[in-house]
C-alpha cells in the first residue's frame, strides 16, 4: 500500500522530468568535455533522441533505469502496489524503444542508449560515449 496521500503522489509525479534529467545532463557535459559537439532533442527524428551527433549520423538516448526497464539492473525493479498500472506501463515504454531504435536504424543513424546507473562512473561514462562515437562502426 502507498503511505502517502494521493495528492503528494500526484505531485511528486509531476516533478519527474523528460529532458535534462540529472542522468542526461552528465552524459551532455562529458561529451562537451571530449570535444563532441552535438543537437538536443530533435524532434524531427522518431523518438526525439536526447543527444543527436549528425555529422556521425549517430544519436544517444539517456533512459532511466526504471522507467525503461534496465535488465539486471537493481534500479528496475517493479513496485509492489498498482501492478496492474505499473507492468503495462512500463512494458510500452520498453517496446516504443525498441519501435523508435528500429526506426531511426531504418533511416541510418547509429543507436547508442546510456543508462542512468552508466552515469554514476565518470571514467567509464568517457569510455561508453568515445565508444558510441567511434567513427569505424
């Protein structure tokens, strides 16, 4: 059962951010660090992808680990009340990244996706975009 009242819910769900999440903005800041320079959130790309490097023709989503359901990860879990809300929900967000990465794969663009727990090491977060901005792919 849920302790706290439905209205604090409501307001603490709505304070819960598409775009420049904290996750999103250290990937952004690590790649302006390394010298990549990139668009945000072009909307004319199917899922309007969070960082977007047209030059490379490659495009980064940032996905949070429970939202979008990180496999394996601790963050993912699926919570014990309104399960009947939370799995369908959760599984849409899943399968519409998986319709927007065949989308943007069938126009040309790399697909590279950085998860939220990624972000928490600095070094490894520098390798992972480096890796994903590889010119050789």
């Amino acid at each position: 059962m849920d302790t706290i009242p439905p209205q604090r819910r409501s307001a603490l769900m709505a304070r819960i951010r598409s775009k420049d999440t904290g996750p999103e903005m250290l990937v952004r800041r690590t790649a302006h660090r390394l010298g990549f320079r990139f668009r945000l959130h072009r909307r004319d790309l199917p899922g309007a992808p969070d960082l977007v490097f047209p030059g490379r023709r490659t495009v980064i989503f940032v996905h949070g680990c429970f939202w979008h359901q990180h496999a394996g990860c601790r963050r993912s879990n699926v919570p014990k009340t309104r399960e009947d809300y939370w799995l369908p929900k959760l599984a849409r967000n899943a399968a519409r990244d998986r319709e927007k990465t065949t989308e943007l794969e069938r126009l040309g663009w790399r697909v590279a996706i950085i998860w939220e727990c990624q972000t928490a090491e600095p070094v490894r977060l520098a390798e992972i975009i480096v890796a994903a901005l590889a010119s050789d792919q």
